[in-house]
C-alpha cells in the first residue's frame, strides 16, 4: 500500500510542476497580472526583426504611422518599417495619433515571403 501511494504522490507532484503557471516577465506585464519584471527589457529594431524566426517574442519602439486595413497597420522606427497586426481588444482604450511613440509587445509572424509583428500589447510612451 505504501508504494502505491508513493507512486500516487510522485504522480502529482510531477503532473503539478508541469502544469505550473509559470509566464516570462512579457506574458506577465502584457497580462496586466503584475508580478516579477527582471527590469530589462530588450528592444528590438525593425531590423533586427526581419531577421528573426518565426513566434520569437519582440518589443519594438517607435511610430504607427499609417493604417493598411481591418487591423493591419505600418510600423516605423529608425531602421525600417514593418507591417503589424493589433487586434481591436489590444488598443485597450489609447488614441495613437503618427506623432506619438509607442513600446510595442508581440510576436513576430514569419511567412513565406512578409514577415510581421502580431502584437498583444501597445504602450503609448
């Protein structure tokens, strides 16, 4: 009876460490959850981005500059510029004129021949 019960009590204790909600720190804050930020954040260039896989989580800082369709947007900063997707639900109430500067959150969306940011989160600045 015990090896039964020690094998029950191993079994949830690993199914539970795998389940775990654990979330990185961008999950977190775009979450709107709180809890702990490592403080650095790592800001990626339009650049950079159209060098990356396909899902790599990315921040990006700079101008929305023009709308290009039912949520698809142009986005500049200093090395280039990106198509980006922001769903309705992710302005969460900001008006974003082309002036304003914003801290985008997303991921990058990797296809044949575009390459765009799919974001969850923007931040005006």
């Amino acid at each position: 009876m015990k090896k039964i019960s020690m094998i029950a009590l191993s079994g949830l204790l690993v199914f539970g460490a795998a389940n775990a909600d654990f979330q990185p720190a961008t999950q977190t804050a775009e979450s709107g959850k709180g809890g702990f930020v490592s403080g650095a954040e790592t800001i990626a260039t339009v650049k950079q981005v159209m060098e990356m896989r396909d899902d790599v989580p990315v921040i990006v800082k700079g101008n929305i500059v023009q709308r290009m369709g039912d949520e698809m947007y142009l986005f500049e900063d200093g090395t280039g510029t990106i198509r980006i997707e922001i769903d309705d639900d992710e302005w969460r109430g900001q008006t974003i004129t082309p002036t304003d500067t914003v801290k985008l959150y997303g991921e990058v969306d990797r296809g044949i021949f575009t390459t765009e940011i799919d974001i969850n989160y923007v931040e005006k600045m």
